[in-house]
C-alpha cells in the first residue's frame, strides 16, 4: 500500500488539478474523466496547466476563439484550430511573460510536453467522434537536444561525502545549522549515492519503510509502485547514526512517521533537498552543478562500470524502458568497446616494420 507521504501527494495533485479544471472549458472535465484509468494524477494536472496556457493563448491571440471565459470554448471551435495556431502557440512559449509578469522561458523538452498535451486533447475528442480534425498530429515534435551527462567521479564522490561529514568549507552561519543536520544530511547524501533513488522516493521515504535485517527500505515509485531498495554498508552505518538522532525528535503533526525532518520537524521537501545537495556541492565540486538527479546518475555510472549489466542497472534505477538506461549510459558502452579493442591481441609482439 502507499504510504501516507503519497496519500497527500495524490490529495493534493487532486485539489490542484480540480482548481485548474474550474477554469478549463467544459468538455475538458470529460477528458480528465477519460483518461483517469490509463494517467497518474501528476500527469493529469501537469495536462491541465498545459492546456490552460494554450487556450489563454487561443482566446487572447484569435478573434475567432476570443470569449468571455475559457470555460465558454466549445468542441466546434477546437476543431477550427489549425497546425499552423498551434505552432505559433509553441513559438510564443519559447519566451513570454506571464500573469505575474515573470518572464518564462521554455526549452524544447517542456515545448514537446505541452504539445504532447495538446495532442491527447485531440486524440480523445477524435476517437469519441466529436471532432473531426486533428491538427496537432500536424505539427512537428520540437527536436530534443542530447546533453552530456554530469556525473561525480570516484575522487569527486569522496571530497563530497567528506565535505558533509566535516562541514569544512561552508560559512560559518552553514556551519551553525550543519551541527544540527550532519547526520541527517551524510546519510541522505549516501542514499543517493549508494541507491540510485529519486528525489520523490526519497522524500516519501517513512520511518517503518527501512528493514536493517535485511539492510532495504521500500519506496513508492514514479506511478505508485512500490518497491524495495537494497542499501550497503556505509548506508546502512550512516542510517542507523541519524536513526538515533531522529528518534529523540517531537515530529510535528502529520509528520510522525517521516524519516527525514526539517529543523521545524516536518517532513523534509523536495527544494530543501535540492538546497542541501547544492550547498555541499559548491564546496566539493564547484565547477560542477551538482543536483540529486546527477547523484542519481553517478550510482548508475557506477553500477554499469562494475557489471557492465545495463539491465541490472534499469532495474535498480527503476525504469521502465531498458533504452533508456542503454540511452544515458551509451557513452560508458563505447569506453568498454575501446578497453575491449585494447585487451584483445592478435599478435603477440604487435605489428611488424
């Protein structure tokens, strides 16, 4: 079952999602409705910001679709929405500014989402036949750029580990709260290290979910799965030292049962986190930006260098799809292939003159 951490995550995506639905027009709550089976609620809601910014840009930008509310579009003017709209709509988003006028930029991934929530629009309304158009199947699907991956390397993994447990190299208003956190914070930067675990894990991690017997903990996965992470020695020695520290806190209400606190004694967030690995990462790696994905992808480095099993390595990370762990880790594959053209020998003294 999912823990309590995911039940207020799923409550709270919910009340969001019913916020965003109350502006949306009409035939948009039977499109949630629809798709409610086959879509977590994080991606319901991730759909509707999208859609509303997409029909904010319809209504303001068209006089065709201009209305008094969102709420008053119909099927039949979403119907008369053209590729050519949709990529305009997909330029402006390149860089606009917003309702609080903040100016907000977005990439090629976050373009290709919106898009993708564009098109599941249309491909519900197009199977139920209350449209006749598709228009966003027209449009191209903005190229995603590959980025190298940044990851730690062994000495890097050391000097980071080092930095939290000494505190050395902060300022001393950090080193005031890292008398307080230190336990705390090695023994979430050695998760992340020796686990491989998002973030989202991580944060909804609760006291009863780790078994020292068997030295695993279980987690909720992306999607709702449960699952079990099995940790190593110097996890488990950096577990057991903060268990004794957290143990003596007053947990406030609600937060009894979290493994990592705050200093307000509430279940740590996903930005604190993010704040702590960066704090200890400008220290040990400053010319590196360092986040808790790219922890993620040091132990996935790491685990592929010392088995070279990409599907052991998919299976630990938690994906779903084996390519796209092959896809993260192709650079290791073609340092093996050279180590590989390197040991093999066709002759004993090489080539001759």
């Amino acid at each position: 079952m999912p823990n309590d951490y995911a039940g207020i995550q799923y409550k709270e995506y919910l009340r969001k999602l019913k916020e965003a639905l109350a502006e949306l027009p009409s035939f948009c709550e039977e499109f949630f409705r629809g798709i409610e089976n086959t879509t977590l609620i994080r991606t319901r809601y991730a759909y509707a910001v999208d859609l509303r910014l997409f029909f904010k840009y319809l209504t303001t930008e068209f006089d065709e679709f201009k209305s008094d509310t969102l709420k008053s579009l119909t099927l039949a003017q979403l119907d008369r929405v053209t590729a050519t709209q949709i990529e305009m709509f997909l330029g402006h988003i390149s860089l606009y500014t917003n309702a609080e006028n903040a100016e907000v930029f977005n990439h090629e991934q976050a373009k290709a989402r919106k898009l993708s929530a564009i098109r599941s629009l249309y491909k519900y309304f197009l199977k139920k036949e209350k449209i006749e158009r598709n228009s966003p199947a027209l449009v191209e699907i903005p190229v995603i750029r590959e980025k190298n991956i940044i990851r730690l390397e062994p000495d890097e993994v050391a000097n980071l580990l080092d930095a939290v447990q000494s505190g050395e190299g902060l300022s001393e208003t950090q080193k005031k709260y890292h008398r307080l956190t230190q336990a705390r914070d090695l023994a979430i930067l050695t998760l992340f290290l020796g686990t491989g675990i998002r973030i989202s894990e991580l944060v909804g991690i609760d006291m009863d979910d780790i078994n020292f017997n068997a030295n695993e903990f279980s987690i909720i996965r992306k999607g709702g799965k449960q699952d079990i992470l099995v940790f190593g020695d110097e996890a488990r020695a950096a577990l057991l030292t903060y268990m004794l520290e957290r143990e003596k806190c007053n947990a406030a209400d609600g937060h009894e049962n979290a493994l990592f606190l705050s200093l307000q004694n509430k279940r740590l967030t996903v930005r604190a986190i993010e704040n702590l690995v960066k704090k200890y990462a400008a220290v040990a790696t400053p010319l590196k930006k360092i986040s808790p994905h790219k922890l993620r992808s040091t132990y996935g480095t790491s685990l592929y260098r010392e088995t070279g099993d990409i599907y052991l390595v998919a299976d630990v990370l938690g994906h779903r799809d084996v390519n796209t762990t092959r896809k993260h880790y192709a650079a290791i594959s073609k340092d093996r292939r050279r180590l590989a053209a390197k040991v093999v020998k066709l002759r004993e003294d090489g080539p001759k003159d």
